[in-house]
C-alpha cells in the first residue's frame, strides 16, 4: 500500500531505513517518493554497508557505518531470531545455520550497546 500523493506532496519527508545495503531498493523508495513531489526528501539509515552499495543512494543522516557482515540485534532480525536483542551484533557465517535462543554466543561481537 502505498501513500496517496496528497500526503506527499509538498511536504518534507524523512525515509528510514533499518540497513541500507545494496541501495538497490532504498534507491527505488526514493525515486517513488520523489515522483511524488514532496518539498524535501531525506534519507536516515541506522546501519550502513558500503561494501555491498551497487547503486548509489545519498545518506542524509547515519547512524553506524559497518562492514559486509550479517546484522541482528536492536529490532534487525535473522530467520525471525534474534531482534530483541539490546545490541547491534553479528553472526558468524559457519555458525548461523546451528543458533538457538539457548547457545551464549548468539553474536560473536557488539559494534555498539545503544
């Protein structure tokens, strides 16, 4: 569903995005919304890949710039897993398919505690 255009147009939109990783589907929003003739349109990503970008999008407010690693925690999930976690953390790849809510290391490291 998307929004009708009077409730764009001419007026200041911020996007959120959780990750912006290949840009491929931040930059599609984006184009949308700005067919829809908004006044401003900004762009604000908690977590950042550049290393995966294939097309460029302009992030106007970042929270944490991260490497191409497999995100979870603080609402970000894996498998439907892992999103309450208080942490942005990542899992390690030859260990993802054996997690449980009852194995300690669920994350192998913290970027930040927010």
């Amino acid at each position: 569903m998307s929004p009708p255009p009077q409730a764009i147009a001419g007026k200041h939109i911020l996007l959120l995005e959780d990750v912006v990783d290949t840009g491929i589907t931040t930059d599609t929003a984006l184009r949308y919304l700005q067919n829809l003739q908004p006044a401003s349109l900004r762009l604000c990503t908690l977590l950042d890949k550049p290393a995966r970008r294939q097309i460029a999008v302009k992030i106007d407010y970042l929270g944490l710039e991260v490497e191409d690693l497999f995100i979870v925690g603080y609402g970000i999930d894996f498998d439907q897993k892992y999103r309450q976690l208080p942490d942005i953390c990542y899992l390690e790849e030859e260990n993802e398919s054996e997690i449980s809510e009852s194995s300690h290391p669920i994350y192998q490291g913290i970027f930040v505690n927010l």
